[in-house]
C-alpha cells in the first residue's frame, strides 16, 4: 500500500514538474525595442528651418495627424464615416502651415523625397482637397531659396 501511495506522489511530483518545465512564461511587458526617434529626418528638418525663415510671419507646425485636420460627416452612416476615416486614419502631413494666431490652415506642405508615389500622393491630395486644403510639394532634391518659398504664399501658389 505504501508502494502505490509513493507511486503515484512521484507520478504527480513529476506531471507537475512537466508543466512547469513546459509552461509559457509569464510576459512581463517589457516594451522592449522600443526607442525614440527624431520627430524629422535631417533633411525633413533643414527644409522645416528653411519654411520657418522663409515664412517669418506664419506658423509651421511638422508632422501633423491627418485626424487632426479632417472629420468625416457625422449624419452618415456608421459604416459609411469608418470606410471613410479608415482611409486617412494612419496618415500625418509633413508640414501644416496657420496663421498664427487663428491657427487656420493656410497650407499643406508635403516634402517628397526618393520613395514618394504620384499615385498614391495623388488620392492623398484628393481626400486632402475634400477638407479644403490643397497640398503643395516641395521635391527634396531641389534646392529652394527663401525668396522663392515666401513668393509662392505670396502668390498662393507652389
């Protein structure tokens, strides 16, 4: 009898042990591998400079959230405004140009560098064009003077 009720203590001692051994181990949510990052890239942030002198009477603010400048009707349908916000929800603009004390928007300034696609840059404008604004690209490539940046806006046009 003692032979049995040893065995099957040494039969649980070792089912235990295998589900330790085999268990997932419990996630501490580290966040490991995040890390920061600048808000833009070195020449994102020398045009950004070169916007701010060129335009010393407006205010130009980077990287801004698309959600924060477009909404979507809310008398639509339910299905209807998330397949439209859904459409924008994940985009930013590279520079939101105001008036400095209304901070209404004058312009939307899109800085393209080598990986932008006219495509798809195009049915951004499109939906951006829905809100009112109309985007202006600036190609990084080239080289802009201050004269020629503040007499677009001085023109109202790129």
């Amino acid at each position: 009898m003692a032979a049995i009720i040893g065995f099957f203590v040494l039969l649980i001692i070792f089912i235990l042990a295998v589900c330790v051994y085999f268990a997932k181990p419990a996630t501490t949510d580290t966040l490991d591998g995040i890390c920061a990052r600048p808000i833009l890239s070195t020449p994102e942030l020398a045009f950004y400079k070169q916007l701010c002198r060129s335009l010393p009477n407006l205010s130009v603010f980077p990287q801004v959230a698309v959600n924060a400048i477009l909404e979507v009707n809310n008398n639509l349908p339910k299905s209807k405004k998330t397949s439209l916000r859904n459409r924008y929800n994940q985009w930013h603009v590279d520079f939101v140009v105001c008036e400095p004390e209304s901070l209404n928007i004058i312009a939307i300034v899109e800085f393209d560098g080598k990986r932008h696609n006219a495509i798809k840059d195009e049915n951004r404008d499109k939906i951006l064009a829905q809100g009112g604004y109309v985007v202006h690209r600036f190609r990084a490539k080239n080289n802009y003077s201050d004269a020629e940046i503040s007499a677009c806006f001085e023109r109202k046009q790129f």
